[in-house]
C-alpha cells in the first residue's frame, strides 16, 4: 500500500480522533489499520492501536502496549518504554505492567521510579492475593547493598498489608524489619517520615514500632 501524502495523513489522524470521541470502536481500528501502513515506526503504531483500545476500555490495550515497550527497549529507548508503562499504569491496574516498569527502571538503576513503581505494584499485589508475587520481587532487592532502597521497599510492603491485609501473619516482621533499615540511615528523615505516617494510619503499630525504636535506642 502506498503511504499517504501528507495532507491525507493529517485528515486521517483528524478523523480517527474524532471517531474516538465519539464511541465508534470498529471504525476507529479501521482507519487505525489504514494509518499503520504510513506509520515507519512500528513501536508507536502499537502505542497507538493500545491508545485506542484503552479508549474502549478494552483489556487487549494491554498487549499492545507491552509490544510497543517492548521495541522501543530492544532499540534502547528505555525511556520511551517507561512512558507507555506509566501512560498504561495510569488507566489499568495490572500487575504485569508494573513488573515491566520495574525490570526498566533497573536496568537504569532509577532508585527513585524503583520506589514509586513498587509502592504500587506492592499495593495491587497484595489486594489481588498476589503476596508471593510481591515477596520474590522484594527478595530481588535484598541483593543489593542500597540501605535506603530495602528500608522504602520493605516500608511499602508494610503499608501495604496493613491498608489491604491487615490480618497477614507476616505484617509486624515487615514493620521491624523497615525500622531497622531506616535506623541504619544517616537520613532521619526518612524514618521520621515513616513514623508520621504509621502514626496517622494505625495507633496499635505505631506504639509497637515506638517500643522498638526505644529498646533499640536504649
């Protein structure tokens, strides 16, 4: 098939926008298909069609947003991947992407998206009965020689028991075993902050983790 000419390709992306709009599924992917063959850049068609999809509310988004990241890795655009994820993570809540973003932000060694993607994969894991899922990626991280990364993870892991799975047997080893981090920092700030913020989610933990905090102190 020929590519389109500028001025047609411009009036085609005008109309799939707007067929969106206005609800029309099958017509949308049909120009989709039509703009795919003028589009060099075979990760954005797939962004696009998963944009589309997402649009309907249509679980197969997910696919092809995993494809789309999927290519721009294999050429190195890592940061591209990481904005179809989050773009994704935004809409659905799917375990799988959150596990892709994290394996991108490690092999950039983001510290800070590690942290923010796990908060959320932590959460949805745990309300989706996911509990071993989240345990062997916690493990992944117990390799490393990062303080600050083990006490925010465990952390997480933590709040997130104790707002979605508050009888899991497991909830207090968690919470020591961040406190014991965070008392390894030289930053007190973060283990203020955690404190603040235990203190404010649940009063029975918050004396637990004071008594500890003061047996160890003493």
């Amino acid at each position: 098939m020929k590519l389109l000419s500028s001025g047609s390709h411009n009036i085609a992306w005008f109309k799939l926008a707007d067929i969106v709009s206005r609800g029309e599924k099958e017509r949308a992917l049909s120009v989709y298909k039509l703009l795919m063959h003028s589009i060099a850049d075979q990760a954005f068609a797939y962004q696009l069609e998963g944009d589309i999809l997402l649009a309907f509310d249509d679980n197969a988004a997910i696919d092809r947003y995993h494809c789309a990241a999927n290519l721009y890795k294999k050429h190195g655009n890592y940061q591209k991947a990481i904005a179809v994820y989050e773009h994704a993570a935004l809409f659905k809540n799917d375990v799988k992407i959150l596990e892709a973003l994290l394996d991108v932000y490690d092999v950039l060694g983001d510290q800070k998206g590690i942290i923010n993607s796990f908060a959320r994969f932590a959460v949805l894991t745990v309300q989706t009965k996911n509990f071993g899922l989240l345990i062997n990626r916690l493990h992944v991280y117990l390799m490393t020689q990062n303080t600050i990364l083990q006490a925010e993870l465990y952390g997480y892991t933590f709040f997130a028991l104790l707002l979605h799975d508050l009888q899991n047997p497991q909830i207090k080893i968690y919470l020591l075993q961040a406190l014991d981090l965070y008392m390894k920092i030289d930053d007190a700030h973060l283990l203020t902050r955690f404190m603040a913020k235990l203190q404010a989610s649940n009063d029975d933990f918050y004396s637990i983790a004071e008594d500890f905090l003061t047996k160890v102190k003493d």
